[in-house]
C-alpha cells in the first residue's frame, strides 16, 4: 500500500518543532519539570521536549508549530470516539448551556449508571468519580470494608493509578524486584509509607504456580486480587489461556475478591470491556478513559452485595465532582455510542489491519517482533525470539532502542504513537471512517509502518 500523495505532504515533522521548545522552556519555569504528570516527563522520545498539541479532530492532531499527526496515542485510550465527536460536543455544549454543576443529585448520573448496568455483566451498583486512580481507591475501600481485610495481591507491572494505594512495584528494577515467582513489593516513588507497600503482595502475571503460593500463604487477610485484564501498561500482555478462569476460581474458593481495573480495556474490548470479551466475571470493576471520551469521568461498580455497605454509608466513598451532569451528559453520549451496532466492531476491524501491517512488514524486513493485544489496543514487542510477553520481566527484556527508532520514524512521517513502548497504540472510531481524513488513515500508516520497520532492520 503506498501513503495517499496529498497526506503525504501534509503530516509528519515538517515545520520543525521550535515552538514546542519555547513552550518547554517556558512550562520549566512554572511547572514543576515542565510538566502535570510525571509519566510525560517520558513521552518526549528523542527530543528533549515535548511536543506541544494544540489541537484534535477525528483522527488527527496538530502541534504548536502547526504539524498534523495522525492520532494513535488518543490521551492513552480515552478519545475513543476520535476528536471533536459531532455526538459528544453536542451533549457538552447543550450541558454548558443549561449548567454545569450544582453539587446535588442530577438526572444524567441515574441515566449513565444505568446505562453502564445495562451493559457491562455483574455491575449491579455504580459510584462515579473523576480520575481512574480515585475510582481504584472506591474499590480498594469497597473490597476492605466488605471483606474486613485489608492486604491487596496486584501483578507486577500493572498500573492501577498515582495514589499510594496500590503504587507499588510499577516498574521495579530486575534486582530489587526479588525472584521472578516471589516478587519484593516495592514502592513506585520516594513519600509512599512502608505500611502501604506492605500490604499490596506482588505475583508475576500469567504464573499460576506462584500466585497459588501466595493466596495459601495469605489467604486469610486478602481482601482482593486486582489486575489489568488486558496488561495495557505492559505493552497489552494478554492473560494466556484459562488464567482468568484460573483467579477466577481460586478467589471464589478463598472469598477473595476479584477486582478487573478497567480504565483502559473498558467500553474498549467490548461493550461489556474485557468481563464480556474473556466470559470471566470479576466482583468489582473500575473504568475512566474511554467512558469519558476525553473528558475527566471515572467509576466502579460490583456485585450488589459488595457495595451494599457503600449504600449504605457504613464504607464512605465522596467527591465534590463525583457524577456531576457535565461529564455525565458526555459519558452517556459516549456509551450509547458505543453500544451503537458497528461502533467497536470498526476499531477492531482498523486495529486488526494495523497489527497485520506490522507483522508483515516485520517479517519482510526480517525483523525478530510480536504484535500482541487486541483491534482497539496493542503493540509491536521486539523480543528477539518473536514470542509474545508473559510476564514483566519479559518486557524488561525487549529490545528498547529498536521500539525508538520505530517511534520516532513513524512520528517524523506523522503517525503518532507513545513514546514508551511498554504502552499501547489506541484506534478510535474515527479512524478509517470515510468522511474527513480517517478513510486514508490506515492506507497511510500502513505504508509508514513499512518504512519504519525497513529503518529498524537497518539498525
Ligand atoms: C490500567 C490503569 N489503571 C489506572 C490508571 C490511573 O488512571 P488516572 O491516570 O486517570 O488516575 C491508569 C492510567 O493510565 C491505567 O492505565
């Protein structure tokens, strides 16, 4: 496939990137490493900035110099419906119009929990809140206040959130992370309490052996086992064959709750996110990206038993912004999207061309890889056995410098990607879409995928 000619003038690095770096100068000054998260202190790839998007629509950005990229990073997941959603913009603007927030129960929130009940298995009762690492902390409250334990068991390498409570082992280094099958908590910053780190035990993902060990040696003060369905911060390691079931009846059998963080593989997978796509039901479920669409929504939901005590005020769960009629007017907009026929079965479908344009392009050019994930979310792996990632030690051994070189020839032909390759590329819906710019999207990747693969064998 051969980029269009028109796109191919058009996007990529082609007005330099000075503005992007006075703008970095100028953020270094008054934000605290130029930035308002630390993950993106690490999203520059090989500039020492930034670049600075000003604006989306459909599948495309552009920066601050006025370079058009077509958009696979879309805010980690939660554009889902692409930039500027005819839909979406609608239900944010008739909201505008009649009033933001009044700080008391409003109608939209009825609307949306029970749009979510209507389509994700085991959601009996919902709690909104606005960021995904607050709705980890609902759910985290909600599993120790049900259980009346309080000791945590999360996979090494999965993400659930900034927030002390579940921040640990993140990222650890090979030699403090301890042996592969008896990991050593270990806390993902300076400032988080050792009584925290304590009480989050790590296993290694996709090692049933291992995770056994652990449940029989702390059975009786676990409150949850809590895991990233789809591993989305381990460059979207999948869980092998029968390993949901696996958790699925160990948990039952020791009444430990089974917590899916669904903050990216939500309203993604499938309507029902990964609970519909893999038929194994969790005890309680969190969301945030895509059901927001780009703006700032979160949640958790769960079995009727679980959040009675929620209901019932005796586990306390609160937030000036948690359900208020803005998001949840765009929220609901999102979801009856999405549940719309067609809607996800279209990102999968473009997702799907995307990784099969990889792996063919990887074995033209002879380059050892593994694309793993699923249509709407996943990512090219160089492991120099060409197998997929079990666990994260796997990812600690990829070949980190091939993904650069990747990125960075994909971003200077203008498809943007994120910079880390323990992420994720995203489609949305308005990708390949026959209006606008999408249709071309995937012929034009395509072809760049093609280039930068030839670069990285070359390497
Ligand atoms: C799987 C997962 N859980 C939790 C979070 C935390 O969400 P937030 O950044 O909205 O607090 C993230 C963020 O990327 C995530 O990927």
């Amino acid at each position: 496939m051969t980029p269009s000619v028109s796109m191919k003038t058009q996007l990529g690095l082609r007005h330099g990137t000075d503005a992007s770096r006075q703008w970095y100068a100028r953020a270094s000054a008054v934000l605290a490493g130029g930035v308002s998260s630390s993950a993106r202190s690490s999203t520059t790839g090989d500039l020492p900035y930034p670049l600075y998007i000003t604006r989306g629509d459909g599948s495309h950005i552009w920066d601050a110099d006025g370079n058009e990229f077509i958009d696979y990073l879309l805010s980690y997941g939660s554009v889902i419906l692409g930039h500027q959603d005819g839909g979406l913009t609608e239900a944010a603007t008739a909201q505008l119009n009649a009033g933001t927030m009044f700080g008391t129960c409003n109608t939209l929130e009825v609307e949306l929990a029970e749009q979510i009940s209507h389509m994700v298995p085991g959601a009996d009762l919902v709690r909104f809140s606005n960021s995904g690492s607050e709705a980890i902390c609902g759910a985290i409250r909600a599993a120790r206040g049900f259980t009346g334990r309080t000791k945590i068991l999360k996979f090494e390498g999965h993400y659930h959130g900034w927030v002390d409570v579940l921040a640990v082992s993140n990222r650890p280094g090979e030699k403090e992370a301890g042996p592969l099958d008896h990991p050593i908590s270990q806390p993902h910053s300076r400032g988080i309490p050792h009584g925290i780190v304590d009480d989050v035990l790590i296993a290694p993902w996709n090692h049933r052996d291992s995770v056994r060990q652990i449940l029989d040696e702390h059975e009786s003060e676990l409150a949850a086992v809590i895991l990233e369905p789809v591993v989305a911060n381990n460059a979207c390691t999948m869980p092998e064959a029968g390993f949901l079931e696996f958790l699925r009846d160990e948990c039952t059998r020791r009444g430990v709750l089974l917590i899916y963080d669904e903050i990216v593989t939500g309203f993604r997978l499938a309507r029902g996110g990964a609970a519909e796509y893999f038929g194994i039901r969790p005890d309680l479920i969190i969301w945030s990206k895509a059901i927001g669409g780009g703006f700032p929504v979160s949640a958790f939901a769960g079995r009727r038993d679980i959040m009675t005590p929620i209901a019932a005020n005796t586990v306390k769960h609160g937030g000036t912004y948690n359900g208020n009629p803005f998001c949840a007017a765009v929220a609901l907009a999102v979801l009856r999207k999405i549940n719309q026929p067609g809607v996800l079965e279209s990102i999968h479908r473009h997702g799907d061309e995307l990784m099969d344009a990889i792996r063919k392009s990887a074995r033209h050019h002879g380059v050892p890889c593994c694309v793993q994930g699923m249509g709407g979310m996943f990512q090219v792996v160089f492991t120099a056995d060409g197998k997929p990632l079990r666990h994260y030690r796997d990812l600690l051994k990829t070949d980190a410098r091939r993904y650069g070189i990747f990125r960075q020839a994909l971003l200077e032909r203008g498809v943007h990607i994120n910079s880390s390759g323990s992420a994720c590329w995203f489609v949305s819906a308005a990708h390949g879409c026959d209006d606008a710019s999408g249709g071309a999207d995937l012929s034009y990747t395509c072809a760049a995928i093609e280039e930068a693969m030839a670069l990285c064998a070359a390497a």
